[in-house]
C-alpha cells in the first residue's frame, strides 16, 4: 500500500470522472494522453488495486475505482480549502493559441497586456494551424486563441483583418507553355487554400497543387524552392527570401478572429481582446473590424 498520495493524480482521477474519458480530461489538465495514463497507472501500483476496467470501447471506474475516486475528490477539496485559509494562491497558468502567421506579430503584446493584467500568472503558447487551435480551445487545453477566418463565418470575436498576399520566390515565373498556376499550399482542411483555389479558377486559370504542407514553414521552403506560389495573410512583414506576386488577382482579406474556451475568466478574455485589438489600432494599414474596440468592455 502507497504510504502517499500524489495530489496532482487524484486531480487526474477526478478529472477523468469529470470529463467522461482519458482524452478530454488530458487536454483539461494540460498534459498528454500517455501523461495522464501514467498517473493513473502510478495511483493503480501504489494502492495495489485496478482503478478501470474496459467498457467496449470506453473505460470505466472499478468498484474499487469509485473508492479511490471519493477519497481523492475529498482530499483535494481539504487540501484547496487550507490553501484558501492560508491565502496562498496556487500558480496559475494562461495557455495561449496562436497561429504561425501572427505569431511573431500579435504574441508580443499579448506577452505585455497579460503580465500588466495577471502579474501572479505564468503564460503556456501553442502555435499551430487554425484548425487545430480552435479544436484545442474547444476541448479546453487552450484558453484562447488567435485564428485565421477566412470565411469570417467563425465563432468568437472579430479582431482585425489581414490582407492576403500573393508570394513567387525572387525571380520565379510561371511556366507560361503550360498555362496552369502551380499553387504552394497548406494541407487540408485550410481556409487559404480554398480562397487561393476559388480565385484563381474565378479568374479562368489551370491550378495545380505542386506542393503541400501542414505548417508555415513548409509552405515558405516550397514556394522558395521555386515550386510556385502561395496565398498567405501579411501582417505587416514580408517572409524572407519572396517577392509579392502581382500578376495574379486580387485575393481580399481574412478576419483574425479571438476564440476563448467555456468558462474562461471574462478578466483573461478582456485583456487578450484589448491586446489584439491594440495590435490593429497601432497599425493604420491593417483593418479593426468596427465595434471591435467597444467588444473590450463587453
């Protein structure tokens, strides 16, 4: 029999029970999958007993499992209590989502409007597609993040938009004999890579995928490697090494929308909306969507 109990697994446990699965409750905690496996495998040799059987395709407590389960959520609940009474706050962290194309811009100021805001915080960054960033909010492992809307169709708030651009590396042209665009692009799903598709066949031009890949820097690699062009947001720098491409049609703007989880403090959702808002405000040849700075105090 275990002599101690680790606090930070009892939390896994209840988190489990909370959450319905193993899945969501790693993404609540903040750890991975095998992470929180580990925990409840550690509870399970320490106290000598199964805490989980198979369900079909699930899993669910043992009876024993139910035992532990009522213990922990009391021993957590005295713990956090004498935490309270001592006034000691635990450290708290604020996991932010960004994408790689407003990363090195808007991650800045959010950095200073969060440590102005929560000086007792610590700050987590996630930077991935739009896609897998809204999906992380959605399950609770983000607290919030900044993504790309090309459809401006997407929950959240409405910051700002960003002019979509189209990138050749220096000196490249298109294969005029063939008379098909070959388009550098991001893996499916991607909103950029349907507007760069739908604009250009609109227009009457051949495209062809010549490259693909699910992040930033590939498609950047590929479009530098001369293997064509690529329809990206330019947030007030252009990337290394590639030119604008005038010769294709104009391809409009993509919204920089804020998504926030359930239940996240409205104090941490109204500093990072004043931050991405300020980002905007501070440069006159992007767009701030209207009422964006009046959604500050909402």
């Amino acid at each position: 029999m275990a002599n101690s109990l680790d606090l930070e697994h009892l939390r896994t446990l209840v988190a489990i029970a909370e959450c319905g699965g193993f899945g969501k409750a790693a993404a609540v905690r903040h750890i991975s999958q095998p992470a929180l496996s580990q925990h409840v495998r550690l509870l399970e040799r320490g106290l000598k007993r199964k805490l989980f059987e198979r369900d079909g395709r699930n899993m669910r407590f043992t009876h024993e499992g139910e035992r532990v389960l009522a213990e922990a959520r009391r021993i957590i609940e005295v713990h956090d209590a004498s935490l309270r009474r001592l006034e000691a706050r635990p450290e708290r962290t604020i996991v932010v989502g960004s994408t790689e194309h407003s990363a090195g811009q808007v991650l800045p100021e959010m950095i200073r409007a969060l440590r102005e805001a929560f000086p007792d915080c610590s700050t987590r960054f996630e930077i991935g597609r739009s896609t897998q960033l809204a999906e992380s909010v959605h399950k609770g492992a983000v607290d919030f993040a900044f993504v790309l809307d090309p459809g401006g169709q997407g929950p959240g708030h409405l910051v700002g938009r960003l002019p979509l651009v189209w990138y050749a590396a220096r000196g490249w042209q298109p294969d005029g004999a063939s008379g098909t665009w070959p388009l550098v692009a991001f893996e499916e799903p991607c909103g950029l890579r349907e507007r760069a598709l739908s604009v250009l066949t609109g227009e009457g031009h051949q495209v062809q995928v010549t490259a693909q890949s699910t992040t930033l820097e590939g498609v950047l690699a590929g479009v530098r490697a001369g293997l064509g062009v690529a329809l990206l947001p330019n947030a007030g720098s252009r990337p290394q090494g590639l030119v604008v491409c005038s010769d294709l049609p104009e391809a409009g703007t993509t919204h920089l929308r804020m998504v926030s989880r359930r239940g996240l403090d409205a104090g941490v959702e109204r500093a990072a909306l004043s931050a991405g808002v300020e980002f905007f405000a501070q440069r006159p040849h992007l767009q701030l969507v209207p009422g964006a700075a009046a959604a500050q105090g909402a």
